[in-house]
C-alpha cells in the first residue's frame, strides 16, 4: 500500500437494482445527511445490511417519491379575472358605526 486511503464506499453496477447511500442520495437529488435522517425515521424504503451498510432500492425509492409528489398549484393570475368594483366599502365591525 502507498499510504494513500482507498475508497471503501462501493458502487453499485448500472443493471444493479440496489444503491449506496450516496448513489440513492444523487438519484433523489438530496443530501446524503437528509437520507440518512429519513433513515433514522423510517420513511425512506432501505435495507441494512450487516456492518451497518445500507443499501437502497432504486425501483423502491422511485415509488415511494412518486407516492410524495403533490399537484401543483394553479397560476393565481387564472384564478379570477374579474377584477373588484372600486366603489364598495369594505365590511368590518366598524363600517355599521360609521353609516
């Protein structure tokens, strides 16, 4: 050995159905850190492995954030465009006091 440190962390082959910690980090576009917390929680689909190793499920994850996506909202510019007359006093508990 030459003294420099070698990279313990495999990679995953590209037909492997199962990936790093990091390889499911990139293909969620997260941070390792917050996959690792999801995790912790149990919220992300994982197996661990002995050692401590874990190791991901790419068809699993895909799921399970299509499971998450939400609708988008709609353009608030094409929710009315009947603008409000300028001639009409606001109601609130004072407008009875002033009449």
């Amino acid at each position: 050995m030459d003294g420099t440190l070698q990279n313990t962390q495999a990679t995953s082959r590209p037909d492997d159905p199962w990936l790093t910690a990091a390889e499911a980090a990139a293909h969620l576009q997260v941070c390792v850190r917050t996959l690792k917390t999801w995790v912790a929680e149990r919220t992300v689909p994982h197996v661990r492995l002995p050692g401590r190793v874990l190791r991901f499920d790419r068809e699993a994850l895909d799921v399970w954030a299509r499971e998450r996506s939400v609708a988008p909202v709609p353009d608030v510019r094409t929710r009315s465009t009947q603008m409000p007359s300028t001639n009409t006093v606001p109601k609130n508990r004072y407008t009875k006091m002033w009449s």
